[in-house]
C-alpha cells in the first residue's frame, strides 16, 4: 500500500488517505484505505463515486479523514448488513409452508 513520506504527521484524530510513515521509518500511523482493509486506488475510487466515509482535503493535495467518522461509518455498515439479514430472515420465515401433518399408516 502506498505510503505518505516527506509530509508532515496528520493532525490529531485525523488519518491521511494513504499510511503515513515518519522519516525514520519507525512510526506507522494507518491511513484511511488501510483502516477500512481496501488498497488506496480502491478507496480514490469510492471517493470519485461519492462512496466510504466523509473526507476533506487539506491544503491542496492532502486528503483526511477523522479516525471517529471512519469507525462510525464501519459501524454503519456492519449495522446495514445486520439488519438487511434480519429482514430478509423475517421474509424468509414468513414465505415459509407450514409442516404438514404426516398420516399414521
């Protein structure tokens, strides 16, 4: 994954797009697309289409986004897939034929 050299850290509770690795080499601090598990070209897609969660630009070039807005929107997924099986498991019992009695023969 791509990483952001020769910038400066992002500011606190703020991640950039793409990892950020201080000029020593020993401070990582993860970068967006590496917080929602998707390469960096992945996630400049999704922000093309207006997709993942809310992002600013810094100065001109620097894309961040807030650490909480993205753990919230990772939440907001996980819920949305929660509760889409818990509709789709409500349809799925009520679609279903009763048992039917079986004859003593």
């Amino acid at each position: 994954m791509p990483t952001t050299r020769n910038v400066p850290a992002p500011p606190q509770g703020l991640a950039w797009a793409q990892d950020w690795v201080s000029p020593d080499g020993k401070t990582r601090i993860p970068g967006i697309a590496t917080r929602l598990g998707i390469t960096y070209n992945t996630y400049r897609k999704w922000r093309m289409r207006g997709e993942g969660p809310p992002a600013i630009k810094v100065g001109n070039k620097r894309v961040a986004a807030s650490i909480r807005a993205i753990e919230k929107w990772l939440a907001d997924q996980e819920q949305a897939v929660i509760d889409e099986a818990e509709r789709a498991a409500g349809i799925a019992r009520h679609d279903m034929r009763p048992a039917e009695l079986r004859s003593a023969a």
